[in-house]
C-alpha cells in the first residue's frame, strides 16, 4: 500500500461491551490493522475502550467538538468528512448502517451493513434510533462506493428494498468469536441442555420455545433451558414463564464472561435460534464445535447451512398446533454431534482476517489492486 491510503473507521461501538455490534467492531478493526501498510484511524464521540488492547500502530481520534455529545448517527453524519479531512484520510468505513451525510469527492465510502431491521422489525427499536435509521441509512446506502453485508440473504434484501443503489456489492462473513475445538468432546450426560443466546426482542421470537419448553416440561420432559439474555422487552408473557420456571427448568444468565459463555455452550446439546429476522446469527458461529443449533426456518439460517453442518430447522410459531409439535419434538429430542463446518475451505470464509480483506480489497482497489 501507499501512504496514500488512509482509512478512518466508525469507532463508536468499540466500547468493551461484550454485544454482538461491539465484538464486531473491534474484532473487525483489529483484522484489518494486520494488513500491512494500511494507515488506520478510529474514530469515535466517545471513549474508546477496546475489550483488548488495539494495535499501538492504530490511531485513535475522539472528538471533542459541540458536535460530540449528538446522537450517534447524527454526529457521524456532521462530522466525519470534517475529521477526515483534518486526518487526511481517503477513505471512510462505516461499520453500523451509517455514513456521513454528504459525500467529497475525494473520499470513498464503504458501508457494512448487518440488517434491515428498521424495515422489517422496526418495533424492536427505540423511537430515536428507528427515525435516526430511517433518515440516514438510506441516503448511506445511495452515497456508499462499496456496500458490504454479512451474509448473501442481507445483500438480496438490500437489492430488493433499494433496487436503484450504484455502489459494487459484496458479502464479507464475520469471523468466529471463539477458537473452535480441536478435540472432540465427551458424550454428554444427564439432562438435555438447550441455550438461547440474544436479547428478549419481539424478533428474537423467545415466546414460542419458552411456551412450547414449558408444555414439554409439563409432559415429563427432562430437560434444561439456558437463557444469556438480558432483560424483556415489555413482554408479560415471558417473564411470565421465566418467573416461574426458574431455577426449575430454566435459568438466565447476565452479564457474563467470554469464558464463561464458552462454558455454556460446551456444556450444552443444542443452541436454539427461534428469531424472525436475522441478519446473520452470530450466536451459531460461536456454537460451532461445541454444540448443535435448532434454528427457525428463515433463509438467513439456511444459507448458514450450507456452510455448517449440525443445524435442524423447525417452525417457531405461536399457534396451538404448532407449540404442540414444538413440545412433542422436544420430548423426543435426542443429542447429536456439535456442529461444524463443511469443509477446511469454509471454515477459513469464516475468520475475521478474511472478512477485513473481503472489505478492504474491494474498498482499495483502484489503488490497490488484490491484497
């Protein structure tokens, strides 16, 4: 590369959370400051507090104008072609949905995008961010030279709610958070362990396993339901069932550890993803070669499986009828192999040092070339 190339990242969610937006963002960045000769600059309105510490070689740049305590997309809009001229830079990555609102000429613009979910589920967002969503991403999307989206399913749903965008398209897979298992683990014993882990959302879709989980239980099903979760949003139905199956049957877990999270799911038979909409399912990446994932029959999921072995696909609805298959699976639920992935090949799609040069090759390559 030449001293010419100088990127500027959207740093804001580097911030030591342990949420899927954060780990992608700083596992991101951090993949992309091992591409030799590369300047990069992270940029934030707020503190920068990686999990790990970021490469000293990676500037860091919080901004401390009027503009800094704005709305996250709103300061990002206004400012950024501003720092990006006072650091030089020649090219923005926006790593949530959002680039600035106008658009120099001397400046190329990449976008990553995770999902529609301000489209599709815009309920499961606060008031603020869904007209912060509404307003900026689709002129991001209409500004972007190159627009990045973590699976093939989000890239269509892109193509088909914006079918006049001019920028080149291209899917860049996260990686895996967690190292996959070498060994194979013991057989397990005991009760089955199922592990749901995201928030309560209403496009999580918790409610129809937690009902037909309790139904299952009701009929002498011997089983255990992990939840890492945080709190509900606003539904009396789940907490409910949580209040009252917990510590018999059911246990949540909050605020946890890496280490901790591994632990759950070496320890359990089956990661459940009954969400609606995903834009991806970062949660199944992780559950590769520790358990075997139960997955709602969405397209997103069944691209995974043609990545990864190990995934079964069920309806979670909230029908009668369907609650009541629900549950006679889960009394007949047998344990299964882990997950993993198809081949050595694809397992290797699935790192964070090929989704930095699924981005950063495209993103610089009128100066470039390849990587």
């Amino acid at each position: 590369m030449t001293a010419l190339t100088h990127l500027i990242i959207d740093g804001r969610h580097i911030d030591g959370r342990a949420n899927g937006l954060s780990r992608v963002s700083e596992e991101l960045t951090v993949a992309i400051s091992k591409l030799n000769g590369l300047r990069l600059t992270v940029v934030s309105n707020r503190p920068i507090t990686p999990r790990t510490i970021l490469p000293e070689h990676v500037q860091q740049y919080v901004d401390t104008s009027c503009w800094a305590k704005s709305p996250g997309s709103l300061w990002l809009s206004a400012r950024m072609p501003s720092i990006a001229q006072e650091l030089g830079a020649t090219h923005v990555l926006g790593i949530l949905h959002t680039l600035p609102y106008f658009k120099p000429k001397w400046l190329t613009y990449g976008l990553l995008m995770h999902d529609l979910v301000y489209i599709f589920f815009p309920e499961t967002m606060t008031t603020s961010n869904r007209w912060m969503s509404r307003l900026f991403v689709p002129r991001s999307l209409r500004l972007a030279d190159h627009i990045f989206a973590v699976s093939n399913s989000t890239l269509e749903d892109i193509a088909l709610q914006y079918s006049s965008l001019k920028a080149s398209t291209h899917v860049a897979y996260p990686g895996t958070t967690f190292p996959i298992p070498n060994t194979a683990r013991p057989p397990a014993t005991g009760p089955l362990r199922l592990l749901f882990v995201g928030s309560r959302e209403p496009r999580k879709n918790l409610l129809p396993l937690l009902q037909a989980f309790d139904m299952a239980l009701t009929r002498g099903f011997e089983g255990e339901l992990h939840l890492v979760s945080g709190a509900s949003w606003g539904s009396d139905r789940l907490a409910s069932i949580i209040d009252r199956r917990i510590g018999q049957g059911i246990w949540v877990h909050e605020k946890i550890t890496d280490s901790q999270l591994i632990e759950l799911y070496d320890a359990s038979d089956y990661l459940v993803m009954p969400s609606l909409y995903e834009g991806l399912g970062l949660p199944i990446l992780e559950a590769v070669g520790r358990c075997a994932v139960l997955a709602n029959d969405i397209p997103v999921f069944r691209e995974l499986g043609k990545h990864i072995e190990g995934i079964s696909y069920l309806h979670f609805q909230e029908d009668f009828s369907s609650l009541e298959k629900l549950a006679d699976y889960l009394t007949t639920l047998n344990r299964s192999a882990p997950s993993r992935f198809r081949s050595e090949a694809i397992q290797q799609q699935f790192t964070w040092d090929a989704c930095a040069r699924s981005i950063i090759t495209p993103l610089f390559a009128d100066r470039l070339g390849n990587i």
